[in-house]
C-alpha cells in the first residue's frame, strides 16, 4: 500500500465521489433558486465519469491508503443505475465503509436495493422538524414526513444507524437543534449539526449567520445533558456528545468555530473527475483526463496529495479572501 502524505504529513483515508452535480432540491445555503435555476447549464452525461472510470478512481485510491467511501452528489440518487455503481464499490477490497449522502427523496424506495448492492449506511440532509422551515430551506415544498418515512425504511434495510445532517442558520432553523435532538434521542439514529459555512460563492454567507457549536450544544445541554466522547477514529470531524441518561449520542461539526484541517484525510471527486483536496478548493485537477487519455491515475493522484497544504477553516478570515471562485458545495459533494 502506498503511504503517500501530504506536505503537513496528512494521509488519504476518506474518498467522497459525486456522481451528478444534479439535485432536485434547492436549498437555500447550497443550490439557491436565484443561481440554479431553470436555465442553468448541469454537466452533459458525457462528461460525467462513467461507474467503471468511478470504480477504477477509487481502487487506485484504496491502493494509497483509503478505506472508507462515501457516495455523493448533488443527489446521487438522481443517477440512473447507482444501485450498480454501489455493487461495483463494494466489491473493491480494501473498502470497509461504504456510504452515501443524500436528501432522501427518492431513498424509500431504494433503500432495499442499496444495501442489497453492498451499501453500509446512509446520511441524511433534514435541517427541520417542522414543515414551514424545512420546506422553506429546500424551497420545492418537500415535507419533513417523507424524510423521516425514508429513514424509518432505510434503517429496516440495513442502512443503518442513520446519520441526520441539519445545517443550522441563525435566524433561519436555530430552533431546530433541540427539536431534532428530541425527536431522535433514544431512536439510535445519530443528528449532527453543521455550522453553516462559507462553500462555494453563491449562499451569501456571513460569519453572523453562523450558530456556534458551543451554542449549539448548550442548547442541547439546557433540555437533554450531554456529555463529551472522544472520536471514534483519527480525523473524525463532528465532535460526539453522549446523552448522560444513555439514550444515544449527538454530534457538531464546527468547521467554523474549531477548524479540524490539521487532522483532515479527505479526497474528493466530482462527478466530471475533478480531484479536489478541500472542501473550500478553487481549483482541481482532472482524473478524468488522465483516465481516458491513458495515463497512470494513481500517479497523478500521488502527484496533487504529495503538494498538498490546504487549511483553509484554520487560516478563514473575512480580509484573507480566497483567490479564484470557490467551488461550489453542489458541485463537490460536501
């Protein structure tokens, strides 16, 4: 196995692959109306990596030290044929933990598929309990009862523990940290909230506009006390809080507030084969085109990893902007 690392002696463990920059949601802090609306150019199919170009990207990322891969999109559930692709990931050795993103539109039915295909778990994006603030955040009207249905089959299929992801605004869903902490506490599913943060360059993010993970968790505290746990593995990046009466746990991940860049081993592919090594990237490098002209594809891999520096939430300042146009989350699987 090759151990490649980069320039802050950081492995590659996770691989997330975006497999459609397509989602049939718009969300306000990821794919506002205003931006991706309906004249909005998506990636042709043929652009698109192809599930054998897919399955071979991630063998050679395996081979240098992966083992843990997560499906996303846009909404990977749009793509046609994802069953086969999962089937394809499962069967590569060396994958342990095979998962996926997803808003759950289309995960009810699915779900059995899925997990007969080979896939482990399930994430999934709920940002409200209550209709009028989450189908305002989605902003196609989708309700909060066919989430929780997706993730009630989901769970009876396999997939599971599931993970709830809930993007938490201020002045928008503050609200509903204690709601979604009450409803799951107990059911063994596990909601992480996510401090809303400044990817891509078309959500209007302001540093006001984020909820601090220790607000959060105080918040949390206040009704159902919690206590801190310590990762799971190296390079975990939501922060674990076990409920004291045992009843489960939480998680925060304050990319914001406590930067984790100095333990990251994230990769991340975009559906079109763009290799990026941050979330908050301007630029990538194409797998594809080294793929289809040829070329070696883990060399190209060891080449971008071996100069890597990116730390971007530890050095993030409103003065230092960025140079280029920032990736957007849509775009590269969150």
């Amino acid at each position: 196995m090759n151990g490649v690392t980069d320039l802050f002696d950081r492995p590659i463990r996770d691989l997330r692959v975006s497999v459609t920059d397509r989602c049939n949601f718009r969300c306000t802090y990821c794919m506002p109306k205003e931006v991706f609306g309906p004249g909005h150019d998506f990636l042709p199919r043929d652009q698109l990596l192809t599930f054998e170009e897919i399955a071979s990207v991630t063998g050679a990322f395996v081979a240098r030290g992966v083992n843990k891969v997560r499906i996303t999109g846009g909404e990977p559930l749009l793509r046609k044929g994802i069953e086969e692709l999962v089937a394809m990931l499962s069967a590569i050795d060396g994958v342990d933990d095979l998962t996926m993103t997803t808003n759950a539109s289309l995960l009810a039915r699915k779900a059995p598929a899925l997990a007969a295909a080979g896939l482990d778990r399930v994430t999934v994006s709920l940002d409200a309990m209550d209709d009028p603030t989450f189908q305002a955040m989605n902003d196609v009207g989708f309700p909060v009862g066919t989430v929780l249905e997706a993730i009630d089959v989901a769970a009876e299929a396999g997939l599971g523990p599931v993970k709830v992801n809930a993007v938490i605004k201020r002045g928008v869903n503050e609200h509903a940290v204690v709601d979604m902490a009450s409803h799951f506490k107990g059911s063994g599913h596990i909601v992480r909230f996510i401090e809303y943060m400044d990817v891509g360059n078309t959500n209007g993010w302001r540093l006001d506009d984020v909820v601090p993970a220790d607000e959060m968790i105080k918040m949390i505290d206040q009704i159902h006390p919690v206590e801190a746990l310590s990762p799971n593995y190296p390079g975990e990046v939501a922060n674990r809080f076990r409920y004291r009466d045992g009843s489960g746990e939480v998680g925060i991940i304050a990319s914001v507030t406590k930067p984790f860049c100095g333990s990251c081993t994230r990769a991340r592919v975009s559906a079109e084969g763009m290799l990026f090594t941050c979330l908050f990237a301007t630029s990538g490098t194409s797998l594809r085109d080294a793929i289809r002209s040829g070329d070696e594809v883990g060399r190209a891999i060891d080449e971008v990893w071996g100069k890597r520096d990116d730390r971007y939430s530890e050095v993030r300042s409103a003065h230092t902007p960025r140079i280029g146009t920032p990736v957007e989350m849509s775009y590269i699987g969150g």
